[in-house]
C-alpha cells in the first residue's frame, strides 16, 4: 500500500519539482492537500463508518459522539434501524412530539439538530437503554510514512486531489487545466459511494428531506 511520501514524490513529479527540495511548492503544503482530499473523499463517499453504543439520556436533545463528523444511522441493540426525520417532519406529524414520554423506553424516531445533537422520539422515561449508532468517523492525519488504508484507485484520486489543488497556487491555465483531475478525484468518489451504499442498508436516507428538511437535501435519491 502506499504511503503519504509515495503520494507527494507523484504529484511533485507531477509538477515537475524536485522531491527533495521542491522550490515553488513545500511538502509541508501539499501534505495540508493531501489531508484535505482525504476527508472530502470521506464526506463525499462515506468511506469511513463505524458503530458504536450509545446510551440516550432521558431528554429530547442527545449530544452527538465527540471525534465524528456524524451519525449516519441509529438502530436498536439488536440493529433494528430506527426512522430517520428532520425537525420539520416531525413538528408537521405532531406539534407535541418533544415532550412525549416513551412509557416502555422504546424510541421510534430520531433526527439530527445542527452539527453537534440529534434528537430521540419519545424520550426515554428512565436511563439504561442503549442505540447502536453508525458513525461518519474523521479519517486519520496523513504523514510521510502513514500508510494509507485505501485501494490504489483511490490513492490515484487522492493524488488528482492533491495536485489540482497545488495548482491553484500557480492560477491561470495551469489551475485550469488541472480541472480535469479534480473531476477524476470526483468520479472515483461516486464510485465509492456507490459501492458503498450496495454494502449498507443505507448511508443516506432516502426518505424525501429526511436529513435536514428541504433546503439541505444530501442528493438524489432515486
């Protein structure tokens, strides 16, 4: 597999620079590039997801997991999932709903509230319980002897990634012309996704706004 060096001797290479001491560009810079690319392809494709317990309080408003991008999904215990809603959906089904009590600790709907909470339907009437959730997690930092744990195709669209973006610095034709590898980078990372979403029973909902309403819809779903 390869590894962070492996990626900036190539685009240097790339960018007809000397690997050692590049003069117009730094590794340093292009190691920010390279990480970038990293999580853009994560958000874009999902690619690195977890599960996790967790154990709801007995309020409405949950805290989302520290050291995640987001929850992706939630399931009972038993991976039963649980109905993904907006905010909205929910004050159009019942005005009431964020004070309802579940009498027998059972949640029956959740929904994500800003970056950092998400909402349960009905609370829980006492602690105890727990949800499986299934996490966006942060992919690690990239350094110069980090292995990277992707397949070569898409250190290939990382490398894409990392010499579009050393190209805005030069501007003009030279970031013009170097379009065509961010659309490469964009391309393997619709394939991921799709490979992806084939492996899980969802990534993201495809219930119409079940995200975060209308105006923040995560694509088609078709």
């Amino acid at each position: 597999m390869s590894t962070g060096a492996n990626v900036i001797d190539t685009v240097l290479d790339m960018l007809e620079e000397n690997k050692v001491t590049p003069i117009f560009w730094t590794r340093a810079e292009l190691f920010v590039h390279l990480n970038d690319g990293m999580m853009e392809l994560n958000l874009m494709a999902g690619k690195y997801q977890s599960e996790q317990a967790f154990a709801p309080t007995v309020n409405t408003i949950q805290t989302t997991p520290a050291g995640i991008i987001g929850i992706l999904h939630i399931g009972t215990s038993s991976k039963v999932l649980i109905r993904k809603r907006s905010l909205e959906g929910m004050d159009r089904e019942k005005r009431s709903w964020a004070n309802e009590v579940s009498p027998n600790n059972v949640i029956k709907r959740w929904g994500p509230v800003g970056l950092n909470l998400f909402f349960v339907y009905p609370k829980l009437n006492a602690p105890g319980m727990t949800v499986n959730l299934t996490t966006l997690d942060m992919p690690g930092v990239i350094g110069e002897g980090t292995t990277i744990p992707l397949d070569e195709e898409y250190v290939e669209a990382l490398i894409d990634y990392t010499f579009h973006m050393a190209r805005f610095k030069e501007g003009g034709q030279e970031f013009s012309l170097a379009m065509k590898n961010y659309e490469e980078f964009r391309e393997t990372c619709g394939y991921i996704m799709r490979r992806k979403l084939s492996e899980n029973y969802v990534l993201w909902s495809k219930e119409p706004h079940a995200d975060t309403g209308p105006r923040y819809s995560t694509g088609a779903r078709s």
